[in-house]
C-alpha cells in the first residue's frame, strides 16, 4: 500500500511526477527528466543475482541503509531485463506471465536504490507490489529501456487510485481505433472471415462519395494490402442481401473528418476516433460505446465521447442504424438505443463551444430517424401492444459464428437430409432446403444478439417475441429526450432534413414536442399494462405471440428507473421488493437464480444470468436509483462493485475484465460461461481494461462518499464498513 505521504511530497518543477503515463515516465519526454545515473554505478550484479543467492526458505531481513532518511519515497534503480526474468522465475509459479495470490513464490524480492547507485537494496513485498513490479518492468521493456529508475510510489500506490489513473491515462488510449488508410490493411481484415482467401474489404454507402473515393486511390496507392472497395446499394438493405454478402465480408465505412496533412500541406480525410470494448476488437460497438462514454466524459475525454455520438449519427444518417457493431454481417441487426442520453451528456459539456448547438440538433434528428425507422417500424413494434422489439433481418446462419458454433443445432436437420453439416449450411443459407422450425431459432438468436444480452435463458428461443423492458425504457427515455430538448433547445419547432427521414415522414417536415409527449406517456401507459407486475413490484417482459406475461426476474427492471419511467411509487416497490433479490456480494447479478434455473452438463450456465454481474446493469440501476432519491440503496450497490473489482485488481495482477462472478468474494473475475472473459488473457501486464467496466469504474467512485473511498483503497469489504461506520456513529457515512 503507498505511504501517506507519496501523494503530497513537493517537487521541483521540472521532476518527474511519479504518476506520470507510462508514455511520459518510460519515454523519452522522462527520460530526459529523469536523474543521471553515475557511469561508475556499483551495480555489479543484477538484483536478482542476489535474490538468487538468498535462503528462499526464509524472507530477507531488511538491510540497514545509508540512504538519506526523511519522507522522500525512494527510487530503485533496476536493470530492466535481467530483474524481470527472476522475478518471473521467482514468483510465477503457475508459468501464466503474471503474479497473482494463487502463485506460491517467496513473495519477496530486493531492489538496489538509486541514491546508493543500487548498493543498498530493500525488499520488494507482497503480491500487489511485486505484480506491479511486473507491470512496471514490462512497459518499460516495450519502450526499449535497460534499466530504469522506478519511484517506489508506483509499486505501492493506492490500488484505487493506481486503477483510477490506469483508466485515464493508458486504457482508454489503447482502447482508441479509427479507420483509415494508416490502418485499414489491419482493420479491414475480418478475424470471424472463414472464406479462402482473407482481404480487408470495405463497403461505402452511396451517400459518402469522397469515402469512396479516399479508399479507391488508397487501393490503386498501396495495392500490396489488396484492399476491395464495395459500394452498398441505395435501395432498402433485406435479409437476402447481407446473407449474399457472407462470402466477402468487410466493414462498413463510419464517419470520417477532412483535415489538413502536416506532412504535404494538402487536404485529406482520417477517420473519427472510437473506443472499442476490448484490446481484441476493431470495429464500432452499439450500446458498449455509450457506457464507454460515461466514462469518458468524468475523465475529461470530451473529444472521443462525441466522435462516438458523430459516428453514431453518420451510421443513422447512411445505413439506418446504430449497428451491433460495423460490420458488414451485422447490416441488419441493430442495438440497444442510447443515443439521445449521449448526446445531452456531451452537448452539457460543449455548450459554450462554437457548433454545440449544431451538434445536438444533428443527434437530435438522428435519434428521430433511428426511432421512426427502426424500433417503430415492422418488424419490431408489436402493432397489439404498441411496444417494441429486438427482431432484426437475417436469412440463414449467422456467419460470423464458428462453424463449429451451432452444429449441435444443425446435425440433427444435416442428418435428417442425409448430408453432411457443411453442405446443410450451402443449401438452407441458399433457400432450396426449407426448415421453418430452424428459421424460427436464428430469428430469436439474432435478436438474443442485438439486445446485447447474448446469451441468456430469459430470452432463449424467444428474444424476437418480447417487449422487453429494457428495450422499452430505452424508448420512454428517447421520447422525452426529444420532446424536452425540441422544446427547449429548438423553439418547439424542429425541422428534419430529407436525410434523417424515415420511411413513414414527410420529407422537411417539422417535429413538435406534443407529438414526443404523447408518444412517451402512450408507452408509459402500455409498459404498466403490459410489463408491471403490481404483485412481485418489478417489470417482466412481454410474449407479444402468446400474448402473456414472462416470469424471469431480471435486472433489467431497474432500467425503468433509469429512464424515468417508474413512477415514484413503482420505484419504492422495486427497491423493496426487487433489489434484494438482486443485491449479492458484488453489487447486481443479472437475474435470479430461481429464474435461471438448474444449470449443469446438458444445461450450461449463460454468460447474462445468475451468477454474472455487468458494469451496464451497475451503471443503469444506481443512476436510477439516484434519479428517484435513493441515494445510500445507490452508494452501497456502487461500493460493492468497486471493492470487488478493486480487490481482484489488486490480488490478480491488475486484471480487469468483461463481466463478474458477482457472488464470488476470492476470484470474481473466473467466469465458468460461453465465450470466456475478455480482458484475461495477458501476458505481463493490463493494457486495455474492458470498456465498460472502466467506465463503472470511474462513474462509481462519482457515487461514492469521501469515506467510502478511503475504505476501498485498504480493501474494506462492504460488510465491515457498514459495521465499523455504524459502531463509530457515522450516520449517512
């Protein structure tokens, strides 16, 4: 744990701050900041010599040192390769490149100061340091340094703090993408392409001509990357279409920006930047994008969080859609809508900027368009109920799955027409074999898929047949954003240019903030109908074909209190009844267990169900719960999630995943479900984080109290606070 003082020691102007980015303290920049290291240093074996040296049976006692005494924290001075090799060889006991409480190592490693030229040596203990030992030498190997002098601060730093300024100054930076030529050969190139013969590709609406032609000269400039450019049809985008597109898959074209090239002095175009989920992924994301941005947004990176809203609006603009992500596969299939919310978060921090206002009215419209041609439009809006639905277009099998993926759903219908799996896929993919009960799985599969929630056995086999909640809310939540920012940013009076109408609008009609009004309270009405149980005092979605009520417990309820749907009375109901079905050691699971049901061989666990946290969940109830007052329900749901993500940062090498095993207290980050755990798998050291959680990340410690936060940097769990902050009097914390 850091000193009390590292924080607040005074230095000279031009020190080095021991916080630094990894980019400032190992490059350049701080290289030259740094104190010069004597010629004649008496370093004359690595430190790890000497560790090696050591009776391993029994921790080193700490050497007397003729360092200069005081409350400067030292600075070691460390031969980059050859320490990190024996600390590995060490304290890595389980070979996975990390150090972790499960590795059974002495624990202990010496390093040499840098005020004794590295003579005097200390003692380097515990998991948390040494792993942050580990992190520190690898960055520095990956800027080419030899040996470095680490300030002692950045080994024992407040894990909360260390997490906090990870996210701000290394995760959302390496999670940064754009696409344009500087990395299109990289990008373009589609790691889910299974064809024979693998090239980047990259499909351009016909509304973004320059685009077009930008990529075709970078074709004809660079033909060594193979670069095929596509223009996507002007005409309405069906099933059949992206189906026929499986065998040539690409991206599709995002937002791009004219600027000036420091290098010629001519004019060119680069891509809008976008942060992406995880390390592994190069494509535009839907809903994660708006998590992301929350974050963004505390972290005063403005300028991503509306490079994403403007994303966002040029796909609107030319495919329809905000897309599952920007790929060509995903043409048909959208996500959970969240634009407006994002886009008044970012206006409220550019209004005094020249073109804010601009810049909300062109969100505005998007949103409009998005609403009007997607969510209320067949397919998805159940005419009976007037609510709506995750049912995206799609022929066949969704080809960015391993073939592999679905053949236990596919062998039995291979087997029935007497062939093999592959050429079932070629025949039903094409049509001249019809199977209506496997239609009926890949159209609720898609829509398990566009809802985000993918998978669960809440919406198993039946995705694209409900009105869900969370879908709903989002809605409400669109409905008033607009009727409220119309009527109070654009003179009740907005007019919609023919690019952002709809099929259904008029082109350059008007929209009013009336028509918004009726529409939301029209949806609040069909939601209390349709979707509250009065009973159990939560939402459940709604089976628009069997035209009743489901049963499974999800918390997903709580997106009404968000969005502001709940009135003050259901959203008492839910904090009595439902949270505490929710509430686990970690903050929200996503369902119940009862819900889920019994999981086993034949019935494997799914990645959105008891027992799995996801910072979306967090995020969504604790602003709801703030919205409607319940402030300590919000701080105390926030606290648990903090202190488990920190504690497995802490205990498992800066680990920072996907999604949580929110009732596992020791390794909440192993998750036993379908497609792993993003964000795991490193070797070293964390770079990226996972999006989203980051994100909750930096928004729950907005949340939490003063004295909170103290308590989870000594990794109080919550349970212990609440009893302390009790027996000591503290009301309200």
């Amino acid at each position: 744990m850091k000193s009390p003082y590292a924080r607040n020691i005074r230095r000279s102007s031009g020190e080095l701050d021991p916080y630094s980015a990894a980019h400032i303290y190992y490059g350049q920049d701080g290289l030259a900041r740094r104190p010069k290291i004597r010629a004649n240093s008496s370093i004359y074996e690595p430190a790890g010599t000497r560790n090696a040296l050591a009776d391993e049976t029994r921790p080193p006692t700490r050497r007397a040192s003729l360092d200069n005494a005081g409350q400067e924290p030292r600075k070691f001075l460390v031969p980059v390769d050859a320490t990190l090799k024996e600390l590995l060889r060490r304290e890595d006991t389980d070979g996975n490149m990390q150090i972790t409480i499960e590795d059974a190592g002495p624990k202990v490693l010496r390093l040499g100061t840098f005020a004794s030229n590295g003579f005097n040596q200390f003692d380097i203990r515990g998991t948390y340091m040494l792993s942050n030992l580990l992190q520190e030498l690898t960055i520095a190997q990956g800027f080419g340094r030899k040996q470095i002098v680490l300030d002692e601060s950045r080994l024992n730093e407040n894990p909360v703090s260390r997490l906090s300024r990870l996210i701000k100054t290394s995760f959302w930076d390496n999670l940064t993408r754009r696409i344009d030529g500087s990395v299109i050969e990289k990008v373009g190139l589609d790691p889910k392409d299974w064809t024979q013969d693998p090239r980047p590709r990259i499909y351009v609406p016909r509304g973004a001509p320059e685009q077009y032609e930008y990529y075709t000269r970078l074709a004809k400039q660079r033909p060594d990357i193979r670069l095929d450019v596509q223009w996507l049809p002007s005409e309405e985008i069906t099933g059949e279409f992206v189906r026929d597109l499986n065998d040539k898959p690409g991206l599709l074209a995002v937002a791009m920006e004219e600027y000036t090239d420091p290098k010629t002095g001519e004019k060119d175009l680069r891509g809008l930047p976008f942060v992406v989920p995880g390390g592994r992924f190069n494509e535009f994301y839907g809903w994660d994008s708006y998590m992301e941005s929350i974050g963004l947004l505390i972290n005063d990176r403005v300028d991503l969080a509306k490079s994403m809203v403007l994303n966002f609006c040029f796909c609107i603009q030319h495919y329809g859609k905000i897309f599952n992500a920007n790929r060509s596969y995903y043409l048909g299939r959208s996500q959970p809508p969240f634009l407006t919310d994002m886009a008044l978060r970012v206006y409220e921090r550019i209004k005094t900027e020249p073109g804010a206002l601009d810049f909300l009215k062109l969100a505005i419209r998007a949103a409009i368009k998005e609403y009007r041609g997607i969510w209320m439009a067949e397919p998805r809006l159940d005419p009976i109920t007037g609510l709506s639905r995750y049912r995206p277009v799609g022929v066949g099998v969704p080809p960015e799955t391993e073939s592999s993926h679905f053949t236990h759903i596919l062998k039995p219908y291979a087997e029935k027409h007497g062939i093999s799996n592959e050429e079932f896929v070629l025949a039903y993919n094409s049509g001249s074999i019809e199977e209506p009960e496997l239609d009926e799985y890949f159209l609720h599969d898609r829509a398990v898929r566009e809802s985000g929630h993918d998978t669960s056995y809440r919406l198993e086999k039946v995705a694209a047949n409900l009105a869900t909640i969370d879908l709903n809310s989002l809605l409400y939540k669109y409905e008033v954003d607009i009727a409220r920012t119309i009527h109070v940013f654009f003179g009740d009076k907005l007019y919609i240019p023919p690019q952002f109408c709809a099929a259904g609008m008029t082109p350059e009609q008007f929209e009013t903030s009336a028509v918004w009004d009726r529409r939301s309270k029209k949806r609040r009405a069909a939601m209390d109908k349709y979707l509250w149980n009065e009973k159990k005092g939560m939402y459940f979605d709604y089976d628009t074909v069997k035209q009743e009520r489901m049963q499974y417990e999800s918390a997903t309820t709580f997106w009404a209190m968000w969005s502001g749907a709940a009135t003050p009375r259901q959203a008492a109901a839910m904090v009595i009844q439902a949270l505490p079905k929710f509430e686990v050691f970690g903050g929200l699971v996503s369902g119940t267990e009862e819900s889920r049901g019994i999981t086993g061989l034949s019935r494997p666990n799914r990645q959105w169900d008891y027992p799995y946290g996801w910072a979306p969940q967090q995020i969504l109830a604790w602003t709801g719960l703030l919205r409607y007052g319940y402030t300590e329900e919000a701080e105390r749901l926030a606290y648990k999630w903090l202190y488990m993500v920190t504690k497995a940062f802490f205990d498992f090498n800066g680990v920072v995943v996907e999604k949580y095993d929110v009732t596992r207290p020791i390794d909440p980050h192993k998750v036993d479900a379908e497609y792993g755990n993003q964000g795991s798998d490193f070797k070293g050291v964390a770079r990226e984080g996972f999006g989203w959680v980051n994100a909750s990340y930096v928004y729950g410690l907005t949340i939490v109290n003063v004295h909170m936060k103290r308590a989870l940097g000594a990794l109080t769990p919550w349970e212990t606070f609440d009893r302390m902050t009790e027996q000591a009097g503290i009301v309200g914390y």
